[in-house]
C-alpha cells in the first residue's frame, strides 16, 4: 500500500509531501525476515487483546527476541 501526506504549517513556507509505502507479510514471511535479523517469534497473536491468531484474525501481532 502506498499512500501520500501533506504536512503543512510550522517553520516551513512550502508545505512538505511523505509518500510511504507498506508492505504487509504473512505470518510465515515475517518469521523468516526476522531469522534473517537474528531474531526468533516468542509469542504470536491474532488482535491487540492477545487472541490467537487464525486464518480470521485481523492483525498479526508477533513479539520477537534475539536469537541466542
């Protein structure tokens, strides 16, 4: 997803243009990026209230440690 913000406003005259793009993984896709960073999944869940994550869960939120 790509989206553009204007800020305007501040000690700037001209106002200032953020393009930013995100890129959203799979749960297995993040866990091999985050190997890749010498870091390993200690805990994964489906929404910020901790459930599991399933097929229909709308966040995948994963905690990480350093590999030891």
């Amino acid at each position: 997803m790509t989206f553009t913000e204007t800020f305007a406003g501040g000690c700037r005259p001209q106002p200032r243009v953020s393009r930013t793009t995100l890129r959203f993984l799979d749960g297995e896709a993040l866990t091999g990026f985050l190997a890749g960073a010498g870091l390993t999944v200690a805990e994964r869940y489906g929404d910020w209230d901790r459930s599991p994550l399933t097929a229909a869960s709308p966040e995948i939120i994963t905690v990480a440690r350093p590999t030891h």
